[in-house]
C-alpha cells in the first residue's frame, strides 16, 4: 500500500499496536460497511477516527465524503498535499487512481488512525477488484439499456434496469479525449455492485461519450434548479478533455428519443471544453418566472380533461415537431398518432396546429404535477398571450422586454415570423420576402444574441410566448427594414 501523509514521515511504525479487541471491533465494522457501498465504508472510516473522510478521484473529482460537506477539502487537499499537514493521504490504486484522504479527530489514536486507514484502503481495493472484474458484462448492460430507450423500449429498459426512475437526463460529450473521460467517468461512478442495477448509464461509441442519469421527477423550483447532481461532474469531465458537450432537459424516459436528439443538437452548438444546455430559458424560463403554486394550477386544469396517453402523446409530437418523429417515443404508427391527437384536440376545444396553443401546452406538460385535486378545466387561447394571464400584463411585458431585449427590429420580426411557422425556414422567408440563406444567418444572430439553441422546442416553445407578449403593432413582415439587393430586399 502506497501511503502519502503530510507532515511526517508516511512509513513511520505508529507508537503503539491498538489492542486485539480494538483491532477486531474496527476490522469488523469497516467490512460490514464495505459489503453495504463504498460510501458507507468511508462513514465508517470517518467515524471511527472521530472525524472526516472523502474518496477523491485526481480526475472526477469527488466520489463519496462523509460529513459532505468535507468533499472540498478533500479534493483540495489531493491537489495541494503540502498545505494540509494534519491530513493523510492514501493511495487506493495506481497512479491517477482514487485516493482516500482521511482527517482524524484529536482524540483518535495514531494506531487507531493507522489501523483504520490501511483496512478501508484495503477494503477500498477489494471492493475496485470486484467492480473490475463484472466491468465486461456492466458495460454491455449499459449499451443494452440505451439501445432500448433509443428504440422507445422505455418500459423494458427500466424492468432491466431494476429501477423506479421515471425521468432520465441525457449528456452527449464528443472529442479525442471521449476515451480518456470515459475511464474517469466510469472508475468514479461504477464501483458500486449492487444489485439495484446501475442508476448512471455510461456507454462510449467511438469518438461519443454518451451518459445518461437515470431518476425520478425533477422539481425546477428546487436549490439546484432541477439539475441533477451528475451535471457538475460530467460539466468538470468535459473541461479537462476538452471535450463538446451538450445536456438535455430532464424527460420522461417515454421522451428518451427526443432528449437525445436535443442534447446532441445542444452539443453542436457547445465550444470546446463546455457543456452546453438545451434547458429552455433556464433563469428566464417561465417555469422560474411565474409562482409554482399558480403554474401548477393552471397546468393541472389545462390538462384535466387528457388521460396519460393523450399526455404522452401529446408531449411526444410537441418535443419532437412532427407526428412522424413521435412515433419513435411512442412505439405506434403515424397514423395512431395524428388519431390520437385529434381526440387530443377535441377533448380540450383548442386548435393544436396554432403555435402559441403549441407553446402553451408545452409548458402546462412541462410543469410538475401538484397534489390531485379537482380542478374546472382551463381554456387553452391563442390571445392574449399567456403569460400575461398567469403574471400579470405589466410583469409579463417586462419579462418578454427584457428577455428580447438584444435583438434589434429587423431580428425580432424575423424571429417572430419563423416561430409563427412553427420554425419552418421556407414558409417564413417566403412571408418575410427573404432569400432562406439570409433568414438562416439572421436566427443564428437570434441564437448568438439570446444565447439560446433554437432547434429545441422548449426554447422556441417559450419564445413564441415571448415575441407575441412582447410583439409591437409594427412588429409584421410588412415593416421590416430593407436595404435592396438581391438576399434581403422589398417586395
């Protein structure tokens, strides 16, 4: 065992051999939470020295700390061992392998210290062997499983999976170093055997490096934003191999094929060493904006009167853009999917092919499910914009201005237009009487600008409410500044 103490010497015999009772009370405690998870074993380690613990991988960062709050130091005392004397470091595995860091309390014994440390590291090694040696048959249980989300299997895959998630969010990392990452990624997230079954599928196909988080509902008002906690980690991956990354919202695992397709959308767009996001609006999002109590009022009464396959259905052809691409979600044909949405249509009286009806019940999908209560049904109305309804003309109006705020005239009409086609470039060019190419560089200046990814369909979902919120009476194609020339002319 490589031993790495700061401030003394880390082979120096301790003082004195703890007693046999001793030795035997602390060997066996440590195995009986070795045998449980790696993060109960370093609990263990932690207190039995009366102190704190962490298992720090150089590149992931931190696997388990107990309290959590000792994470941080941990991870600084693995980057910086000179400036941490009274902590000791503990080389689990090879070079640029974990390391246990362990700060025992002033009352601990050295030999307690020393016995503790050298039987979790021990233990730890144990434990890497046994993930290592299932690690064939693990990562072809994870290649299985998201074979089957691709294919709309989303039932199957979570009966194999052993789990409960409802939710998966999907991360899409590409690059030279995808290979590199995917080794940390693994090492610091597959050590656990546990016959739960994997809650993080993590799967390399050449150059991509695909993980997806497997949970249940996420709730957007939370501390994190509704973010789940391996974000940070696959974000700090991303950095260090220089990899283009890219995040979709959390899904229902029936949306799994449309995740993908907007985190690999999200992806394209990222820079190098970024992961890039294709949340919505994030801060701006109406999911933030406007009171959870209210939203999720109005959301239950907008869709009371859709059982859950006219939901699902219903989200899948909003997410996806077109009934065709629904039917991967949805495992039925497109003919089932058109007759399912016109029942959709008719039980809520609204005009599904309107897009700020689209927008709207995007959003009440999105929204998390409140306590069941009975509730009168909502009236899903083109006009007035919706968010005035739910914040009130004046914040809405403010929340629209200052959201649109970096586009100048010209790209607010543009941008307007093309969401009114439900971003369909031709029709739009054709009304704004614009050469295609040149309404195809003015959306990517609206991208740039918002800093928004607009092939997703939460983003222009809840800019469409935006621009009509916000919309000018002169805000129509007819008023778009020209200049002539042959790209960007007059009628």
């Amino acid at each position: 065992m490589t031993t790495r103490t700061t401030g003394g010497d880390p082979h120096a015999t301790p003082s004195a051999t703890p007693p046999a009772a001793e030795y035997a009370q602390v060997v066996r405690r440590l195995t009986r939470a070795a045998t449980r998870s790696g993060a109960s074993l370093v609990a263990e380690a932690a207190a039995l020295v009366d102190g704190w613990a962490a298992l720090v991988d150089p590149l992931a960062g931190v696997v388990h700390s107990t309290p959590r709050s000792a994470g941080a130091a941990g991870l600084r005392a693995v980057t910086q061992p000179q400036a941490h004397s009274r902590l000791s470091l503990h080389q689990v595995s090879g070079p640029g392998g974990p390391i246990l860091v362990l700060a025992p309390g002033a009352a601990a014994s050295a030999s307690l210290a020393t016995l503790t440390a050298q039987t979790a590291v021990n233990l730890l090694r144990v434990r890497a062997r046994r993930a290592e040696e299932a690690r064939g048959a693990e990562q072809r249980l994870h290649t299985a499983v998201l074979r089957l989300l691709l294919r709309g299997r989303a039932d199957t895959a979570a009966e194999v999976l052993g789990t409960s998630s409802t939710h998966a969010t999907v991360y899409r990392l590409t690059g030279p170093g995808a290979g590199a990452a995917h080794e940390a990624l693994w090492r610091a997230t597959q050590t656990e055997v546990s016959g739960d079954g994997p809650r993080l599928l993590v799967c390399l196909d050449g150059a991509e490096l695909a993980v997806v988080a497997c949970h249940g509902a996420p709730d957007p008002h939370g501390a994190d934003g509704g973010r789940h906690p391996t974000r940070p980690l696959v974000a700090r991956l991303a950095d260090r191999h220089q990899l283009l990354g890219g995040v979709a919202a959390p899904a229902p695992l029936d949306m799994f094929v449309t995740a993908w397709a907007e985190a690999g959308a999200a992806r394209n767009g990222a820079a190098v060493g970024r992961l890039a996001a294709a949340h919505g609006l994030g801060a701006h999002g109406l999911l933030h904006v406007v009171p959870p109590d209210r939203l999720v009022a109005w959301s239950a009464a907008v869709l009371h009167p859709l059982d859950g396959e006219q939901r699902r259905t219903l989200e899948a052809w909003l997410r996806s853009g077109s009934a065709q691409a629904a039917t991967a979600a949805l495992g039925v044909s497109e003919g089932t999917v058109r007759t399912r949405l016109r029942s959709v249509g008719a039980r809520l009286a609204a005009d599904l092919d309107h897009p700020t009806v689209q927008a709207q019940l995007l959003l009440a999908l999105r929204v998390p499910a409140g306590p069941a209560r009975a509730t009168a049904a909502a009236p899903v109305l083109p006009h007035p914009p919706l968010p005035a309804a739910l914040l009130g003309r004046e914040h809405a109006q403010g929340w629209a201005s200052a959201l649109l705020e970096p586009l100048d005239k010209r790209l607010r009409i543009a941008l307007r237009c093309w969401l009114a086609h439900r971003g369909r470039t031709a029709p739009a060019a054709a009304e704004l009487v614009l050469h295609r190419t040149t309404l195809t560089t003015w959306l990517g200046e609206c991208g740039r600008a918002l800093g928004l990814d607009l092939s997703s369909a939460t983003v222009r979902a809840e800019l469409r409410l935006a621009v009509e919120t916000a919309a000018a009476p002169d805000d129509v194609p007819a008023a778009l500044p020209r200049r002539g020339g042959r790209t960007y002319r007059g009628s």
